[in-house]
C-alpha cells in the first residue's frame, strides 16, 4: 500500500477544518482538487461515506493521495460508497489507487462503458479489476442508495434519466420553449450517473459530466428535478453541458465548481451559472486561466489562484437546509441560511 506523507495529512486535515468545527449533525462534502477531474467526498453526520469519482490516474498517485488525505482529516477510514459517474481518466482513473488506500464497500456505476479502443479498454480493465475487491451496485435511473438519514436519488444512468419528478418536483418548465438541441452524444459523458442528494430540506445535484441534450430531457418538458441548495456545476464548466434550460430551472442558491486552471470554467458556462435565477454565489476550485477576470468568482470564492496549489472546498449542511461553505485556502467560511420557500 502507497503511504502518502503525515505532513500532507496533516496539510489536508487542517485545510478542510472549518473556521469553526461543525456540528455533529451535519452532512459533510468535500470537494477535492483533482485538476479539473471530479472528486467528491460525502460524509454522513452518522459517519458513512461516499465518493463520487476519483480523479485522474498516473501523477504518481497524485489524486488518490489527496482523497486518501481528505478522507483522513474527514475521519473516514473506508468508502461505504464509491460512485464512477462514466468511464472517463479524470472521473474513473484514480479508482484503483484509491481502491488500495482505502476499503471500498460498494463500488456503483451505470454498467458497461460504451467506448472502445486501445484506452478506453485499458481504462475500463482497470476499474473492473479494482472493483473486484467489493461489491458492485449497477443503477438505473429512480433507484436510491442505502445512506442513512440522506436520501441519495439516481436520476440519469446509462443514458436514461427519471420518468417522474422527485417528491414536490414536477411544474411546467417555460424555459424548454427556447430550448436547441446539440449534437447527439454518444460518448460515456451523456451515460453518466447523476445523483440528486438530500437531507432533511438541504437538497443538491451532481451529474456528472451529462451532456446538453440528456439535461434538457431531466427537466422538460416538466422540470422532474425542482430546485436545489447546491449545484456541482455540470461537467467542469464546459459548454457542452451546463444548458440554462437545467441550471436555470434548478435554481441553485450556491453553484461549485470544479474545474482545473486550463479546464472547464469556460466564459459561456461561467455566465449560465452566474446568471442563474437566485443564485448568491459560484465557488471555483481554480482560477480559469483563459476565462479572464470577468469570467472568475472573487478571490475569496476561489479555492486555488494558481496551478502550484490544491485547495479544497468544503460544504457542511443542516438538517434545515442551512449550511457553510469554507474556502480551504483562506480557511474563511461564509454561511447561507435555510430557504424560506421550495419548488
């Protein structure tokens, strides 16, 4: 087993403290920079976890040790969960490293990859080898996973998406009139597994790197998803995904995301997120170099200023849909009170 350093746990446990230690009852999420890939560490207040994606492979272990880090200073000793949303290096690469580091319960995904080829086999080989150490889960959009206390809904999987809306979901979405398709996606992004998570009024989506179209069928003509507290933008913040039709109608009140210096955080997603309705804030994990100024959060909303650093953010949410954000990098924390309305 790979031994990463007491000094990068230590590092990684006190960029993760808060500026105040939360309380016992909160829903923990990490948000883990694996340059521009997805890493997302769940952290129950009854202590299970789950990751969402594992960063890219090679870097000679780079993301897997900063989740084994993360997970360290999070207290987490074993992934109850491991969710790959699609068979792409930056989301699956790292499983198998991590799958050394730490115990894995379940390993979910959405079934066999649809891509083929010289990497993409060896890709794919190497998760399946990985996943052999557990058990595996394969999902279809509506099925749930077994957290206690969160509510965690599959709602695209495979290249299909929920028939019916999520409890209090389900309104006609005017936006779905202005809506242009793009391109048919045949690629594993439009067959990635999208989660909707909840606890107790604090709601929020993460869907991988879902494509333009697939989005769209989520919310029209009826918008089967509602509104959520928190978004993780959609794939890095490439316009390819990140359609107005969805992040408009979700109404996020806080965006995150992860995308890396020289990845994602493209201008024309960066203002659909922006210009969502209700939103207060967007928290990047890096300054999107070729964005500029106009198109970045405020300092104090960026995780990481430069391609040098690997800044986390973390998100600790209330039972009554309150909860804080802090900024690893400056250890500051800015808390959102519960919605006063729903749907």
């Amino acid at each position: 087993m790979r031994r990463f350093s007491a000094a990068l746990l230590a590092l990684t446990a006190l960029a993760f403290a808060g500026a105040q230690t939360p309380p016992p009852d909160s829903l923990d999420i990490y948000f883990i920079d694996v340059e521009g890939g997805q890493s997302t560490l769940f952290v129950t207040p009854s202590g299970q976890s789950l990751l969402v994606d594992a960063g890219w492979p090679g870097f000679d272990g780079r993301d897997a040790d900063r989740i084994a880090a993360a997970a360290a200073g999070a207290g987490v000793k074993r992934l109850d969960y491991l969710l790959v949303t699609h068979y792409h290096a930056d989301h699956v690469g790292g499983v198998p490293a991590i799958a050394k580091r730490l115990p894995v319960g379940t390993f979910v995904d959405h079934g066999p990859s649809v891509e083929s080829g010289e990497r993409p086999d060896a890709l794919y080989k190497s998760y399946v080898d990985a996943k052999g150490s557990g058990r595996h889960l394969q999902v279809k959009p509506g099925d749930a996973l077994p957290l206690n206390g969160v509510d965690v809904r599959v709602v695209s999987s495979g290249g299909d998406v929920i028939s019916r809306p999520l409890p209090g979901a389900g309104a006609d979405n005017p936006l779905c009139r202005d809506f242009k398709p793009l391109d048919e996606d045949k690629t594993e992004n439009a067959r990635s597994v999208g989660i909707v998570l909840a606890y107790g009024s604090f709601r929020m989506i993460d869907i991988g790197d879902l494509t333009w179209n697939k989005e769209h069928d989520l919310v029209c003509p009826k918008n089967l998803i509602g509104t959520v507290d928190l978004y993780l933008t959609t794939h890095h913040g490439l316009d390819i995904s990140g359609a107005p039709v969805i992040v408009h109608a979700i109404r996020p009140r806080v965006a995150v995301m992860n995308n890396g210096a020289k990845k994602g955080g493209t201008p024309r997603a960066w203002q659909t997120v922006r210009d969502s309705p209700g939103l207060q804030d967007l928290w990047q994990l890096h300054y999107a170099v070729d964005a500029g100024a106009a198109h970045n959060a405020p300092e104090p909303f960026i995780a990481n200023l430069d391609e040098k650093t690997s800044y986390g953010i973390k998100v600790s949410a209330r039972r009554d849909g309150s909860f804080a954000v802090t900024n690893a990098r400056t250890n500051q924390t800015k808390r959102y009170e519960a919605a006063t309305s729903r749907f």
